[in-house]
C-alpha cells in the first residue's frame, strides 16, 4: 500500500514537472514584453500587492492530498496586457511570496513548494494559451455586439477546462480519484456565476490597463478586496454563531433521549415567568423503573426510557415542551389548551403507553417489556397564583400523590380554581 502510494506521488511529481517545463516553453520564447517596462512594473507591483493581500481571502477545499483554492485569479488580465513572458514573471513573484509568507507563519503544507512550481506552472501554462487565443480570435469578435465579453468569457471557460484536466490527472495519479464518473462530477462542481466573476474581473482589469487608468484599475482591485474581506468576515459570523449555537443545542439536550434536559426547562421557566400564558405543567415518572434494571441491566433500562420519550413526544404539539428533568422522569409544558385538554393527552399517553411494549435484547433473546407511568398535573395562568417553579413542585407532588394511590394513573389539580381538591383520573 505504501508502496503504491509511493509510486503515485512520483508520478504526480514528474506530471507537476512536466507543467511547469511547458509553461517555459510557451512564455519564455516571447523574448520581450509587449509593454515598456516602466508600464509594465506599475502594473507588476499592483497585481502583486492585491493578490498577496487577496490570497488571505481565499477559500480552500482539501480532496485527498491536493488543496485548492477558490477565488478570483487575476492571471489572464496581465496575460493579456503584458504577453505569457509578463506573466510569467507575476506568477513566480506572487507564487514565492505566497510560500515564503506561509514558511514564515508556520502554516505552509509538506508539499508546499512543489505546489508552488505547479501553480506557476498551471497558470502560466493556461493563461498563455488564453493570450495565443485571444490574439487570433479578437478580430473574429470585434465586429459582434458584446464580442470582447464573449470572447473573454470563452477564455474563462478554456483555462478553467484546463485547470480541471491538471487536478483531475493528479487525482488519478494519486489515487484520490478512481473513476470516470467522479471526474465529470468535479467538473460539473465548477460555478458558472465564478466564471462569470471571472471574466468580468478580467476583462475590466484588461480594458484598464489598456487605456492606464490607474485609478479605475486601482478601485477594481480594492472593491474586489473590501466585497471579500466583508464576504469572508460575515462566513465567519455565520460559521461563529452556528457553532455557538451547536454547543448551546448540546448544553441542552439529552444525549439519551434526545428531548431538552433540566437545564434548559430551568432556562424556559424563567422565560415563561414573563407571560401570562396558561400552561399545564406535568411531571411523569415510570413505575418500578428499578425492577426493570435489576431484572435486567442499565442498557435495557436506557431503551425504555427512550421508548417512554418517543411515546412523549409523538403526543406533544409544536408549542408544547418536553424535558428530561430526572432518570427516569420526564416535564411537560403543555401551551395554548385548557384544563380539560391537558387531562384528555395525559389519558391519551397512559392508554397508548399500556398497549405497547418495548422489544429488547438481553442474553442473545429478545424480550418484551410493558411498563407503566404515573403523571401530576398543575394548571394554572402563569405568575395569576404562582410562578412556574411553584407550579413545577406542585405537579411533583401529585406525581407522589399518583405513585401513593397505586401507580399507572394521572393526579391532576386546576389552579385557576382556588380550594379545589385535588381530581384523580385511573387509566
């Protein structure tokens, strides 16, 4: 395995090399620029600067052993205003200060600086296939309505093509990639809306430096700049707050069962003290719950309470909520029903919960358990007699005054009406 392994990463290395040796042959036979060389090292230092500052901002994806980055390449502008020689030059600049920016701060890959010579190498190798193109086809568009723009979004497509071609032989080599049907994958990954930003980028950036507008040049660069600074700082934010709120979901939640825990109905108790909502409050616990683990073991004893969770659950609607508040006890905040309402669903829980059983594994045999629960219910108008936390004790106590009355029923207690013995409902 280490073996072929090896084997793909020379093949890969030798395929990187042959790249960067005919991006040599295209671009150093342009033996000088098309531009002066004052033009030109204006122009040098600007593309430097905007994409060594601009590189920060890129996105990267990893797929086997090959990063990649994702954003906007600047290359084929220069290309086309300079000659594949001009570029050549920008490429190998930016690429070295890029590496030697990321040796500096530590965060450079093992394979770095061959990456390096390839991304020279596919670049330049591209882009001076897109400047031969455009040389001979220019005329052809000139005379179309929006030829130039056509034009440039053919080139776009061209060195993106390209681009997918190299990455995708690395990916055979390298054995990140085995199949027909995986490449036509990657290369349907491609967005059409960045090939668009592509060449519209491009052709601006082109058609600046053509008429050395320095200033529109210069405020193209800084608004791409600003728009992905702002673009990678609100994916921050996001990123930030989906994992603020990914580990306050898991402060609250029950690994078990998968309902809210104690935390959270603490939590939502203070939140509903601020309303005037009525609310039934009820508290269940299974019955003998202890037998069921001394019978059998803590495993079987978890699938029955996830059983007893489920069964909560699927009787409960959007507004209403339901917390693990105990081992094997469990709180309803029963929303927007009546006294009457609440006692017909906990009749309905008990009736459903005494015609199924929960099938488990124990010693290699599957058994069939039934159980029984016991519940409390106080309603009332928050904060009209008592807060929620008064209301959540007295639901536990008619749980007790259940589990003394014999178990497998509901005690239940309208608190909108004052001295009023407690009700009992047998199921």
């Amino acid at each position: 395995m280490e073996g072929e392994l090896y084997k793909g990463m020379l093949k890969d290395r030798i395929f990187t090399s042959l790249i960067f040796i005919a991006a040599l042959a295209v671009s150093i036979p342009m033996a000088s620029l098309t531009i002066n060389f004052k033009t030109y090292f204006f122009a040098l230092s600007i593309y430097w600067l905007f994409s060594t500052l601009y590189h920060n901002l890129k996105l990267t994806s990893k797929k086997g052993q090959i990063v990649m980055d994702y954003g906007i390449s600047y290359s084929l502008s220069i290309s086309l205003f300079t000659c594949p020689l001009g570029l050549l030059i920008f490429e190998t600049l930016y690429r070295f200060t890029v590496y030697f920016n990321k040796k500096r701060t530590k965060t450079k890959d093992p394979d770095e600086f061959a990456d390096t010579f390839y991304n020279i190498g596919a670049f330049t190798l591209n882009n001076s296939i897109a400047y031969y193109l455009f040389v001979h086809m220019y005329p052809y568009f000139q005379n179309i309505p929006f030829g130039f723009w056509v034009l440039m979004i053919i080139l776009v497509l061209v060195t993106s093509i390209l681009s997918d071609i190299y990455l995708i032989t690395s990916f055979f080599l390298l054995g990140d990639m085995k199949t027909f049907h995986e490449a036509i994958d990657f290369i349907k990954s491609r967005s059409v809306l960045d090939i668009g930003k592509l060449a519209i980028t491009n052709g601006l950036l082109y058609l600046f430096l053509q008429e050395h507008k320095w200033e529109m040049l210069l405020s193209l660069f800084v608004l791409n700049y600003l728009v992905s600074r702002s673009f990678i700082s609100k994916s921050q934010n996001l990123e930030n707050k989906i994992e603020r709120d990914k580990f306050e979901q898991m402060a609250y939640t029950d690994f078990l069962t998968g309902v809210s825990n104690r935390a959270y109905m603490d939590k939502l108790m203070a939140e509903l003290n601020q309303t005037n909502d009525y609310i039934g409050i009820v508290v269940a616990d299974i019955d003998h719950f202890k037998s069921i683990n001394d019978n059998y073991n803590h495993a079987v004893g978890d699938q029955v309470i996830r059983h007893f969770a489920a069964t909560l659950k699927s009787f409960l609607m959007k507004d209403d909520y339901l917390f693990r508040s105990g081992g094997e006890e469990f709180t309803m905040f029963l929303l927007n029903r009546n006294f009457e309402s609440n006692v017909k669903i906990i009749e309905e829980i008990l009736e459903g919960i005494k015609n199924s059983n929960v099938t488990v594994e124990f010693n290699n045999e599957k058994h069939s358990i039934s159980y029984t629960v016991s519940f409390g219910l106080y309603f009332d108008k928050v904060n009209a007699h008592v807060s929620m936390e008064r209301g959540y004790i007295y639901a536990d106590q008619l749980l007790l005054l259940s589990k003394k009355l014999g178990k497998n029923r509901l005690s239940s207690k309208n608190g909108t009406i004052q001295e009023v013995p407690l009700s009992n409902y047998y199921i």
